[in-house]
C-alpha cells in the first residue's frame, strides 16, 4: 500500500518521510566509481614513489594515536603486501565487486594503514576513512556493478534520499569546518601561514613573483575563508551550482599547484559531484552517447510503512551526525589557542591553518647518580617524523616516554626526561611550548587539559617582506 498525496504526513512527519524517497542512484555509483578508482592510484602512487619505506619501513619508532596505542606496526613485507592488497580492493570497490565485503575489508585496511604512525596523519586520509566507513552499510554498491549483474533481482536504480544527504553532509562537514578554521586573525589579518608558504613558491612560473607583494597571501588567505565558507551553500542552491563547481575545480587546481597534499586537490572535486541532481550521470551518458542512454529513475511513490519498519535507521544516523558535527568543537574545551596546543586538532577539520617550526632537546637526568645526557629527536626518528612532531605536544610526550625506556633498557635508568622546545607558530618569534622543569618521564597522555604545555606568547605573527631584487 502506497499513499497517495492526499494521504501524505505533513509537518516533522512529513520530513521524515522525505528522507526515504526514491531518488536516483546515479551520482552515488558514479562517486563509488571515482573514489575506488582514486584510492586504487593512489596506493600504485606510494608504492612507485617510495613513500611505503619512508613512512613505514625506514622508521625504527612509530607515534600512536591516543586510545589506538594497541594498532601493531606490521612488518615491511606486509606493508608492501598490504598496499597491493588495497590497490586490487580499490578496483573491486570502483566495480562494484562483493562490495559489502570489499568496502569492509577497504575500510579496515586503509584505517590500519593511517592509524600506525601520527605523523602521517592528513585531514584528507581521515575523509576517506569515514566515507569507507559509510560505505560499509551504505547501499552503494547495487548500481552500475557487478553485483547487479550477477544479481539483478537486488539491483536497483534509486536509493532512499538520506543516503545521498548523508553522503552531501559529511563532505559538507570538511569545508563548513575548514572555513571556521580560518576565521581567525592570524589567517585573515596577518595572512599567515599563507605568507610564509607562498614566499617559498616564488619558483612557480607566472605567479612566483607576485608572491612576495605584501597584498597577494591577504588575496589568497580572504579567498580560501569565503570558498570554505560559502562554497557547500553555493553547490547546495542548483543556480549557483555550476559556478560553484567551477570554483571548486579552480580552487582545487590551484591547491595541487602550489601545495603537496596528496588527493585531497582530487577528492574534493569528486565529493562535490554529490550535490549535482542525483541523474547527473545518466544524463552525461546520454549527452554522450545518446545511443547508450540510460533511462532516468522512476521515482516511486513513499512506502506508507517506512515508520515501523526503518525507524531504527534514525538512531546510528542521528549519533553518526552528531559525532561529527561535535567532535570539531571539542577544541573549545580547552581553551587558549588550538593551533599552539594542538589539544582538540586533529579530526577537526584545521585545514592548512599553522606553519610550526622549531627545535627540540631533550634532558635526560639519571636520579640517583646526577649522570645527565642530551638527546635529539634524530636518535630516534626520521627526518620527516622529527620535522612533524616539532609542534605537537603529545608526541614530544611519546617520544619522551620512549627515551625513558630506552634508557632503562639499556641500565642507564631510571631517568627523568625534561625538554627544551622552542616553536615557531606561523612565523612568530620562537618560544618555549613545553614547560622545561616538568619530568615528561611520570607525565601520561589524556583528553584532560594539559598543564604542562606553556601558553602562547601574545606576539604577533612576523611580516614577510619582499627580497630586494
């Protein structure tokens, strides 16, 4: 039984019943195919380039994630092994290939991958984890796949439309947080850390030179603000979405241009074909290949018993959103500034808002016999892992912690481990972010306020002159 229109809820009701309509399952197929795809180059990328024994073979110390200490560092015939095992998963993915298992095994191998080593973290790598992770139970695999072919009575030509919404927000999410993010002095009044950046493209054809006019990061910094903030809006209304999109690709290419950030400048573009009309795919075929054309999705009529039999959806979904729509804000919590104290930065969606340079000393002090050692994080680490842990509390923390084992291990123990971290925020004058007297060695990680990180200095950030010709 179906209701007609006269029968339909209105109200709340009414919404709720909105978000099972049938809409077509096109563009969701086409974002299936276009992530498998980009994931599975992606790992060919790292393995080509080398970026496998760099991130996970040269280092002899990985940073764990709060909470995630237990995710185990494979070896590197399995870290090899696993990137080729995520390339064929991709493909499978983009195919539509016993999708429920692939995204699930996709999942869980690309999330093991991230979770190994902090400093290889990237706001991007974790998007692509949470849309893996709603492709576990989202049903994005029973259009345009092999499954369908294989069992075309599963297949389908529409989805109800909170899969399409749900998909829109967690997109929208990265940009509505991102532009939050740069709503603050140091990106819109000083244009850091835009000016310390740009000045070092000055190579770039065309645009290198203009980069050390005092004017161009103000330029390119109120940019960034108002295409984060504005940008999911503008592809959300159908009149201004073909500019948006426009913008998008623009903004997007340029990024790629200037910054080394992996596929983010290629995610993002394809995550934005999520607000076109769900049919945009069927109709790009048929423009095409009129020949091939696909017939638009007949938009069945609600089904009148959604209420009893898919109320349940309601709960995972709500806490799903609600997540993620808090867990940015957690940062506010602890107050000061976010981007000093790091307490509250990941998983929040601060893209490319602080530049943080600076050195590192530890002071290790045998208690007993007064015997006292200095220690560089270069002992123990990478020239990539030391240059990311520079300006992050708690991996000063970790590998705190791990120069006490050391220590220890070898019958120079027990000691107390101390620091001297002088850090650069986006290009102030360095100053210290630990507090130097406190014994890291009996200091544990948590979601408490951390005492012993200093306070910012109230400097403002260095202006970037131009270099005299």
């Amino acid at each position: 039984m179906t209701m007609t229109q006269a029968e339909a809820p209105r109200g709340p009701h009414a919404r709720a019943v909105a978000l099972f309509r049938p809409v077509d399952a096109a563009s969701i197929a086409a974002f299936r195919v276009g992530l498998g795809l980009l994931l599975a180059v992606g790992m060919v990328r790292f393995l080509a380039e080398g970026w496998v024994s760099v991130l996970f073979v040269e280092p002899t110390f990985f940073f764990k994630y709060w909470g995630f200490a237990w995710v185990p560092a494979p070896p590197a015939g399995v870290v090899y092994a696993l990137y080729g095992a995520l390339c064929l998963l991709a493909l499978a993915f983009a195919a539509g290939l016993g999708f429920q298992i692939v995204a699930i095994l996709l999942f869980l191998g690309f999330s093991w991958l991230e979770l190994i080593d902090v400093t290889n973290y990237l706001n991007h790598y974790y998007l692509v984890s949470l849309l893996l992770f709603l492709a576990t139970f989202l049903p994005l695999g029973w259009t345009w796949s092999i499954d369908a072919r294989r069992r075309p009575e599963r297949a389908r030509t529409t989805v109800p439309a909170w899969v399409l919404y749900l998909l829109r927000f967690q997109v929208g999410v990265v940009y509505v947080y991102a532009g939050f993010a740069k709503f603050g002095a140091d990106w819109l009044l000083h244009a850091q850390p835009l000016g310390i950046w740009l000045a070092a493209r000055d190579e770039l054809p065309l645009l290198g030179p203009w980069f050390h006019e005092a004017w161009a990061p103000f330029v390119v910094s109120w940019a960034g603000f108002l295409f984060d903030s504005s940008i999911v809006l503008l592809l959300s209304w159908r009149r201004t979405r073909a500019i948006a999109f426009c913008a998008v690709l623009f903004f997007h290419v340029g990024t790629h241009l200037l910054f080394d950030i992996g596929l983010f400048p290629f995610l993002m573009p394809l995550a934005a074909t999520l607000f076109f009309s769900p049919s945009w795919p069927r109709r790009l075929l048929g423009w095409l290949a009129p020949s091939m054309r696909h017939p638009e999705a007949s938009a069945a009529p609600v089904d009148a018993g959604w209420t009893a039999r898919r109320r349940w959806l309601a709960v995972p979904i709500v806490a799903y959103v609600a997540v993620q729509a808090l867990l940015p804000l957690r940062f506010v919590l602890y107050g000061g500034d976010v981007l000093w104290h790091e307490q509250g930065m990941r998983w929040s969606w601060k893209v490319m808002v602080r530049e943080k340079n600076g050195s590192i000393h530890y002071r290790v002090r045998n208690a007993e016999t007064g015997r006292e050692w200095q220690v560089g994080p270069m002992r123990y680490l990478t020239w990539r892992q030391a240059n990311e842990m520079t300006g992050q509390p708690d991996l000063i923390l970790q590998l705190a912690h791990h120069v006490a084992a050391d220590f220890a291990e070898r019958g120079l123990g027990p000691v107390e481990v101390r620091v001297d971290a002088l850090v650069s925020l986006n290009g102030r004058p360095a100053a210290r972010l630990i507090d130097p007297s406190v014994d890291l060695a009996r200091i544990h990680d948590g979601i408490a306020p951390a005492a012993w990180i200093l306070p910012r200095n109230d400097a403002p950030p260095l202006r970037i002159v131009r270099r005299p010709s």
